[in-house]
C-alpha cells in the first residue's frame, strides 16, 4: 500500500472538489493538520474513516486504496491486491499498537521500581513491595514483545528476566548500603534488640545501632561474622569516633591546631558544640562544651566520653599532658602520667609508636561498655576542678 500515491490522490480528489483541507477535515469531523498528513504521505486516515472520505471525495474505496482512478476492466483486480493490502497493513498496525503497549507496560514497570528506590526510605517495606511489583509490571511489558514465542520460551523468558532483574537489585541495594550506610532494602529477616536492629540480607548483614539518636551509626556485615553479642556496639557514633576514622589525626606534637580540631570534632560530644584552647607551654588541651555535664548522665555516658576522648587523644597526640573538660556546670582534668601510667594494657594500644586498632578497640572501646570499669577509672584519674 503506497501510502504517498495514496496521499496525492486524496489531494488531488480534494482539489477536483474545490475543498480546502480545513472544510474537508470539517466535514470528516478532523483536524486540518490530519488531512495535511494523508495528503504528504506520512500516515493512512483511519480505516473507519474511508467510507465518509471516499463519499467527500465521490471516489470509491478500491481506488481510493490504489491511489488512482480505476477503469471497469482492472476493477476487479485492483480490488483484490487492495484487500490482501489492507489487511497486511492492518495486521502492521496491530502488531505496532500492541508493541507501543508493551513498551509503555516496559517503561511503567521499571519506572515504578525507580520510584520504589528514590521516594521510600530503603527501611521500609514498602520499598522492596513496589520494587518487585515494578518487576513483575515490566516482565509482562518484556513478554508482550515476544509474542509470536511459544509458552515454554516465554516461560524461560520470564524466570531468566525475574532471577536476572532481582540480582541487579540486589547488587544496586548493597552499593546503597556500603556507600551510605542504610538499611538493606530486601531483609529476610528483621530483628530487633534492646540496642540495635539487625537486618538480615543475602548479601549482607546490617547492625543498626543507637537508633533514632544523635549517635545513630550502621555496621555492614558482609562476611556475616557477627552476631547480636558480637558486633561492636559503643553508645557514641562508632563510624565518626571510631580508630578507623580518628587515626588519621595521629600527630607527634600538640602545636597542629587543625589537626587537633579534626579530632576533637570527631569524638563523642563534639555533637553538642564546643570551643578548645591549646597551653603550648604546658601541652595541654582545654576543651569547653556547650553543655551541662548532668544533662547527659544516663548509663555513664558523659563518663564513657571524657575516658574515651582522653585515652584517644593521649594515644593520638603524643605530647599531651593534660586534657581540661569544662561545661556549664562543672570541669574536669586529666593528666597523662595519671591514667596512661594506670590504664589496662594501654601498653598494647601504642608499641614502639606503631598503633594497633584491634587492640585499642579491645581495650578502649569495648571497656566503654563496662559501667564498673567506667566509674572505677573516672573516680580515681578526672579531677573535677570546679569544686
């Protein structure tokens, strides 16, 4: 079916009848920009409007599909090659229509997994709920478009589209969670302690510890080596305070004022505000928090703070003498002599000043978690000063 033949014809006839294309297009209840697109030849009119068309054009269908005046003697031929044509073209139309649709079913499946990912917390359920459905939405788009398949090919089709379609979810959800540390969006399994919550995933599992605090911190377990009384839990932001990120501040002498800020922002109770001094003649380091130390009593934690802070910044800086903590209420000061000399093994934290991380988190930070240990050092070694 040549469509441009047709196009000329329909503009010819058209002429003949002296119509414009706005009065034909008004008679055939159509734009004028429809007529304008047979007549160039880039579409057909539809098939329900060949009938009005041809009686507009005082033409007949067999010539208006051939593009062309018929003579009686090639009427019956032309009408023949016009049907075969016509359905040919109409069986393209259909089998164009139903692939717009399975594209558009395509694209809505895989957008509403978009949606899933970026508007839902990846807490939540509901992100893994639309995120599958948007999957399943977007097999049936994929298997539309195969359907001259047999069943069993599409069926194959399916299952290799879902299993490959959850994979790249899942590897999208772990990039999610080392990268940002959140929760996994596809748990199995959700446990939920006194202090943490585990999420279990099968790629990894994820601590959530301290939550819903300031010191809210994630721990990914991708060899899923720990367990709910094994994974590193301290009650301050283990990713800020932790060795891993603090040893970067390791310094020989006191006199580095940037370094020193550095490491004082990224220990406990430096989310409270603070301003410091440095006594270069003394080398010590005044810290004044923009707090109340009372305010903050619950289960030690102020006393778990100003111990880790000191034993950090002791092993840190290594000329340091003294450490003053003032708050609105009181102050307090520790001295280097007084608890390194007395610390439990702090000799195995700092060798021959090469550090060891798994030892300071052995003897430093698990011993946060000791309340007897705790008071007993702080009782003894911080002197409150304001008394």
């Amino acid at each position: 079916m040549d469509q441009v033949k047709i196009g000329r014809f329909i503009a010819k006839s058209r002429k003949d009848k002296k119509l414009t294309q706005l009065q034909l297009a008004e008679k055939l209840g159509v734009s004028d920009r429809s007529v304008s697109k047979w007549e160039n030849g880039r579409c057909l009119p539809d098939l329900s409007l060949f009938e009005p068309l041809c009686n507009e054009l005082d033409i007949t269908i067999n010539e208006l599909l051939s593009g062309e005046k018929i003579d009686k003697e090639h009427y019956e031929e032309k009408l023949e090659e016009n049907i075969k044509d016509t359905i040919v073209y109409t069986n393209e139309k259909v089998i164009q229509k139903d692939k717009i649709i399975s594209i558009m079913i395509l694209a809505l499946g895989l957008g509403i997994t978009f949606i899933a990912f970026t508007i839902f917390p990846s807490e939540s359920s509901w992100s893994s709920i639309y995120s599958i459905l948007g999957v399943i939405i977007s097999i049936i788009g994929f298997l539309k478009l195969l359907n001259k398949k047999t069943f069993m090919k599409k069926t194959l089709f399916a299952i290799c589209y879902f299993i490959i379609s959850m994979i790249i979810l899942l590897g999208i959800d772990y990039i999610n969670v080392k990268l940002n540390s959140v929760a996994p969006r596809y748990s199995y399994s959700i446990e939920t302690g006194d202090k943490l919550i585990i999420y279990k995933s099968p790629l990894c599992n994820v601590y959530r510890i301290n939550r819903n605090t300031k010191n809210e911190y994630y721990i990914i377990d991708s060899k899923k080596e720990y367990s709910e009384d094994t994974v590193p839990i301290v009650p301050f932001n283990r990713d800020k305070s932790g060795i891993d990120n603090i040893i970067k501040y390791k310094n020989q002498y006191i006199g580095n004022n940037s370094n020193i800020g550095n490491l004082i922002n990224n220990l406990p109770l430096s989310e409270y505000g603070y301003v410091f001094e440095i006594d270069s003649n003394g080398n010590g380091i005044t810290i004044n928090y923009h707090m109340t130390d009372w305010y903050i009593v619950d289960n030690l934690y102020f006393q778990k703070c100003l111990l880790y802070n000191s034993v950090s910044i002791f092993s840190l800086i290594d000329n340091v003498d003294y450490i003053q903590y003032n708050f609105t209420g009181n102050s307090y000061i520790v001295k280097r002599n007084d608890l390194i000399n007395n610390y439990p093994n702090y000799n195995d934290i700092v060798i021959d000043n090469n550090y060891n991380k798994e030892n300071f988190n052995k003897y430093v930070e698990n011993k946060v978690n000791d309340d007897k240990f705790v008071e007993n050092i702080f009782k003894i070694y911080f002197k409150n000063i304001s008394k």
